[in-house]
C-alpha cells in the first residue's frame, strides 16, 4: 500500500470548517478514483496545523491519481479562508495495525 501525505496549515479555528469540507465533497470523489483505499485525517486545534494521508493499493494507482488528487487538494484548501498549502509527500506505507 502506498500514502500521500498531505499537510495544510489554517486557522485553529477553522479545523471543523476543514472537516466539513473533507468529508462532504472531498471524500465522496476520492473514493470514485481507483486505487484508492482510505484516507486518514489528523488536526491540531491548537495550531491549525492538519495531515491528511490517502492510500493507494499500489504505488501506480497513486501516480495515477495525482492530477485528480491536485484537484481535490486546491478544493479543499481554497474552501477555508486563510489555509495554505504546507508539502505533499509520498510514501510505502510499511506497517498498518488498526
């Protein structure tokens, strides 16, 4: 399995504004791109500062995904005045226990 690791820093305040945004309009389309396997999101509410991580079931389907994930990123982060964009990273995730 392989993640996109995506960071965004915005106003603390806005954290459940940012969610609202992931879970009705980016979630819904990430799960029409294939390969896709999940996605995991993590916030401080204290500095505004959130990781997003997707999962790809192989590292093409993630290569494959990037100019929709581009698209959904820019949605997402131009949805919540005063967010911006911090670095997207890419990665094998090597060990998953839930």
């Amino acid at each position: 399995m392989y993640a996109r690791v995506t960071m965004v820093q915005g106003p603390p305040e806005s954290a459940d504004a940012s969610l609202k945004v992931m879970r009705e309009q980016i979630l819904p389309r990430a799960r029409d791109i294939a390969g896709f396997k999940g996605i995991l999101s993590l916030v401080n509410r204290e500095t505004g500062k959130g990781l997003t991580a997707t999962f790809w079931e192989s590292d093409e389907a993630m290569k494959a995904s990037e100019a929709a994930a581009d698209q959904l990123r820019d949605q997402a982060v131009g949805a919540v005045d005063g967010s911006e964009l911090v670095s997207v990273e890419r990665y094998e995730v090597e060990l998953d226990e839930r």
